[in-house]
C-alpha cells in the first residue's frame, strides 16, 4: 500500500513540473536589454528585432535599447545596417536573467568592381529610344530614376520533363502547400504596417532566406524564373522583393488552376 503511494505521489510530481514548463513555455514575457558595437561598446540606434516564429519586429531606441515580447522557444533574429546579423534562441534562462546585452560584428564586405559606362541621351524620343540599355529582362533603366519599364514579357520554355519538374517557381509552389505558415509570415511581413516600414529599409534579404529556406544564389535564381531582373533583384528593397515573390506566388497559383493571371493593386 505504502509503495504504491510513493509511486502515485512520484508520478503525480512529475506531471505537476511538465505541466508547470509547459506553462512557462506558453508565458509571453518581455525581453529586455541593449544592442551595442562590439568594439565601441556604443549602442546601436534604430537596430531590428524580429521574432522569427511570431513574425514581430521592434527596433531599438537611439541608445540601443529593447522591450521586446517574447516566449521560450522563439528565435529572435537581430539586425543593423552594416553589421553581422545574429539569431538568438529564447530559453527560460534568458526570460528569467538580467537585460541582455547583445554585441553585433562589423561586416567585412567585398566590393565589386564597378564598370561605369556612359548612355548618351539627346532629349529625342526616337534617338534615346535606341541608345537606352535593355537588360534580357525587357526593363528598361534610365539612370536618375528608381522605377524600371516594362517593354515585354518572356516567356519560360522548358526543352524537357525533367527541366520542368526543377523549375523553382513551382518548388515554391509546392512549398508554401505543404507549409502554409511560411506564406502567411510572408503575407505578414507584407502586410502589417511595423514590418512593412523595417523592410522598406533592408536590403541583405536575410529574412526572405529564412522564410523561404533558400541561399542567396536560390533566391535569385527564383525571381530570374518570376521574370525580374538581376537589375531589380540587386537594388530593391527586401519589401519589395517579399511583394514581388508573393505576386510571383498568385500569377503561378492562378495559371495552375486555370485562371486569369491577379495583379496586386498598388496601395
């Protein structure tokens, strides 16, 4: 009698502390600390905070300073303009510790060459016409100007089954079927005003990578197949290459189910 007591109040124990972690796990709290350089030991003004399972952002003060929402479990991915970005698992330990204090590296970047080639415009429609450049993309880009024109759409063409079948608008297709959470977080950062505003500003397509589980060279490749230019996918904005893959998504999506091709309205 006495030992099957012990075993009750053993097993009984043991059910209370899973209950009492998996109600920790559940618990929102706020993560608080500063970003700083790491060798200035200066806080970064304005760096991001995005919590890559809840798609959240904040940035911080102009001293570096955070209050971020968080749970145990989240990956919170920090980034600052020039700076090596980290991701940064939450764990009880971290909820219940001290601020944190987060140190971001320096990048050590490369820098291509660039070969500058004069365009001579004349101000005559018909003669600059001829003399503006054309990427294999059929935008046009004139220099001084943001935007790009369309002056045609080619079509992709595969020589067989098998080229087909590797096609990476259609892996993503079949991706965001399987896993529809990805697309809703991409929907999201597209959408919410917050994200919106932090993604206007990035250009290291660090977050779309994540999302998409694809490297650099991937995601590339994949807005080449949406019919975007190297042009537009090397100077756009992370939000406007998010835009430009989810309108890639719905044209793919209506093709295949046989319907008119959708065109997101401008907002």
């Amino acid at each position: 009698m006495i030992k099957n007591l012990i075993i009750c109040f053993i097993c009984f124990s043991c059910y209370q502390a899973i209950a009492q972690e998996e109600i920790e796990q559940q618990r929102t709290v706020s993560l608080k600390g500063q970003i700083i350089n790491i060798k200035s030991k200066s806080g970064l003004s304005g760096a991001h905070l995005f919590n890559l399972n809840t798609v959240n952002g904040a940035v911080a003060n102009k001293q570096g300073y955070f209050d971020f929402p968080a749970q145990v479990n989240d990956t919170i991915y920090i980034s600052y303009l020039g700076f090596q970005s980290i991701k940064l698992k939450i764990t009880n330990d971290l909820l219940r510790g001290n601020e944190l204090l987060i140190e971001l590296h320096e990048k050590r970047e490369q820098i291509d060459e660039v070969v500058v080639r004069s365009h001579k415009l004349v101000g005559v429609l018909e003669i600059d016409a001829k003399n503006i450049p054309i990427d294999k993309y059929a935008r046009i880009h004139i220099s001084g100007l943001a935007q790009t024109y369309e002056v045609g759409a080619p079509k992709t063409r595969y020589t067989s089954p098998i080229a087909a079948l590797f096609n990476p608008v259609d892996a993503i297709y079949n991706m965001f079927g399987k896993k529809p959470n990805r697309l809703k977080k991409l929907k999201k950062l597209r959408d919410q005003d917050n994200l919106r505003s932090m993604m206007e500003g990035k250009f290291n397509r660090e977050l779309m990578m994540e999302y998409l589980d694809l490297n650099a060279q991937e995601l590339a490749t994949l807005l080449n197949e949406c019919n975007y230019s190297d042009y537009f996918i090397r100077s756009a904005s992370d939000l406007q290459l998010t835009e430009a893959i989810l309108l890639c998504y719905e044209n793919h999506k209506a093709i295949k189910k046989g319907s008119t091709i959708k065109k997101r309205e401008k907002e």
